[in-house]
C-alpha cells in the first residue's frame, strides 16, 4: 500500500508517491515556470489552466514510477492551503474524485506545514517542540511546532517575503525570472567586495522580518550609481543576498534563544536552497546542540514528496479530511497556523 501526494498551490504542477512506511517511492514536479516567465511573476488564470492540463498525466506517472496502481493507494493526501484559489481548486478537485471514486481517505494539508515536513523525508524523525523558519515567495515566517497540525506563527514578515524580494530584486536588474537562483549562482562566482546594504530590522527585538527596504536601498543604490547597475549588477546582488541571509541568520538565531525548549531547528521553503544560507547555517556552532535540519535542495522548493511526507504522518493518527474542504489562500485561515499569543517573543 501507499500514498499519493498532490500539490498545486501555486506553479508547479506535483505529485508524489510515499511507502506505507513513510518512504519516497516517486516524485515528479512539473514546473509552468517557463509559461509565467514573460510576465515575469506567476498570472494565477495560466496557472490554474496548466494544472488541469497536466495533473492527471503527471499522477499517472508518479504512479507508473512508483510502481503502484491505483487500487494499492491507500489514501490521498493534497495541499488545500494557503496559495492560488483557482490553482489549488485544480489539485484539490483531483484529489476529492480520487478519494471518492476509489474509497480513499482524504488528507488535506497544509503546504506551510508540508514545507517543515520536507525536513523528514531523508533519515531524520521529528522530535517535538520544533522551531522552523518558512522561506518561501510568499511567505517567511518562524514557527513554533508541538506537533504537526499545532504550528504557532512566532515571527512573520511585515511586507515582502524575502522569496519575493529575490524575485522583485532580480526582475529590477533585468536578470530574468525566478530571481532566487539567479542571485544565488551571480553571488557564488563574484568574489569582489560588496556594497554595504541595510540589514533588515535587526534592532527590532522580536522575530518579524521585514525585507521591502531593502529591496528600495538596491533600488536607491542603482538610481544613485547608474554605472555600476550596467557594469556589477553581480556586486549589487551578492550584497543584497548579504543583506537578506544575514537578517535571516539573526533571527533563527535569536528564536533558539527564545525558545530554548525546542529540539530541533528546521529551516525550509525555496529560499533554503540557497547555497550562501545553508552555508552560514552549517558553520553556525550554536546549531550544534539543538540539530538544525535543512531538505535536500530538490525538496526546499514546491514538490508532492512533502505532501505524502506530510499526509503520511496524519494518516497514522486517522487525521483524515470531509470531502467537503474547501481551499484557503491565506495562512491566517490555515486550520494549523495559529498566532501565538500567550508567550511574548520579546520575553
Ligand atoms: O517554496 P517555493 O518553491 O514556492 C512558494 O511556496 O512560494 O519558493 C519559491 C521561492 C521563489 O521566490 C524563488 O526565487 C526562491 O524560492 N528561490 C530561491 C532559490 N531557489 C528558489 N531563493 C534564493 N536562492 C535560491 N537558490
Ligand atoms: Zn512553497
């Protein structure tokens, strides 16, 4: 037996196969990014359009590569939140027929949440009460977990994500789209020195990110030095990477000394592929007494693997979904996210 995982929240078009005990028997993600590329950002009616082309041929391929038919599907778990309406309706909808047609549990999870869970899909079990930090283009939030479907939301970004400042920082270089890989590969091959940026709300004292001025300090350094947008733009965005991993380090760093109970520390979400972050997270010492847990690149970015991961754990409790569900697009009606607010973070 097995479970199928499904995820279209935004656009990558992904489904994946888990074993009974948890282990990844396929995946297969279908990136549109080349169909949003002109526009130079995802335009949701393209998205949602694309998903109902591809989500039944590339289910049918996750399966195929797994091995396994539909009649030794055990369950079918799928995103319902937070991402496009229109998009995760696609998924949901395939998800909701598969469960029905073939007497399924349905597990419907979040793709937040599913993000963390990507963290377990190698050797590592969870162990709770766990820290992650969420780095993705729509989000950047730090969590607090005590187990999967109780996530306390005890940081969060008050404008951009920083996902989103790659891509919008990027696209005012003119350096093409999704940003993120982009700026990662410039700033590994410039070794000159860098520009010196502001880094983001680091006298703040709580654990909120903020990453829209820095994004307008590159936009104000390249007004103000025309030449050297035409001559280093790999300068300009080395140093705005330094700026964005540098506020990134400073607060999961000041989360684990607020939260000193928790026993692991997971950072996730497409931003942690980057190779500049995950390098200053492995030589941080301090995450030596509390294991900090990082997905394997493929799985930092949006894939059906943290899905089934995700399902797969909720399907061992009998944690299972009404037929009814209907998508969210928001965190903030995540059935799993809360806010906390008993414990201050500036405590
Ligand atoms: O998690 P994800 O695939 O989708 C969302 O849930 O949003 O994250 C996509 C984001 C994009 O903003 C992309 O530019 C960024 O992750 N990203 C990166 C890298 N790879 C993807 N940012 C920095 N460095 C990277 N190597
Ligand atoms: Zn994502």
């Amino acid at each position: 037996m097995a479970l199928l995982g499904i995820e279209t929240s935004c656009d990558e078009t992904a489904a994946a196969v888990i074993s009974d005990q948890g282990e990844i028997l396929s995946s297969i993600v279908r990136s549109q990014q080349q169909l949003h590329a002109p526009f130079l950002g995802v335009v949701p009616e393209v998205a949602s359009r694309s998903h109902c082309t591809t989500m039944l041929p590339i289910i049918d391929a996750a399966l195929k590569s797994a091995g396994i038919d539909y009649p030794q599907l055990s369950a079918v778990a799928v995103t319902t939140g937070p991402g496009l309406r229109g998009s995760l309706l696609v998924g949901l909808v395939t998800a909701k027929a598969l469960a029905y047609g073939l007497q399924l549990p349905l597990i419907g999870v979040d793709h937040l949440e599913a993000h963390i869970a990507a963290a377990f899909l190698g050797e590592a079990e969870p162990r709770f009460p766990l820290l992650a930090l969420v780095i993705s283009g729509g989000h950047t939030m730090l969590c607090f977990l005590t187990r999967f479907g109780e996530m306390e939301i005890v940081g969060n970004t008050l404008d951009d994500a920083v996902g989103e400042a790659y891509d919008k920082v990027a696209t005012f270089l003119d350096l093409g789209y999704p940003g993120g890989p982009i700026i990662d590969r410039l700033a590994e091959e410039y070794a000159g020195d860098l520009i010196e940026l502001p880094i983001p709300m680091q006298r703040s004292g709580d654990l909120n990110f903020s990453f829209s001025g820095l994004k307008t300090a590159v936009v104000q350094f390249c007004r103000a030095y025309p030449k050297e947008v035409g001559e280093h733009k790999d300068k300009i965005a080395a140093s705005f990477q330094r700026a964005a991993v540098t506020s990134l380090m400073q607060k999961l760093l000041r989360a684990g000394e607020l939260y000193p109970q928790v026993q692991q520390i997971i950072v996730c979400g497409g931003v942690s592929c980057n190779r500049a972050l995950r390098r200053a997270l492995r030589e941080q010492p301090v995450f030596r007494q509390r294991p900090l847990l990082l997905p394997e690149p493929q799985y930092c970015t949006d894939n059906a693997a943290m899905i089934a991961k995700l399902g797969h754990y909720y399907f061992k409790r009998e944690n299972f979904t009404p037929l009814d569900v209907s998508p969210y697009t928001s965190a903030s009606h995540s059935p799993v996210c809360h806010r906390r607010t008993d414990i201050s973070p500036m405590a």
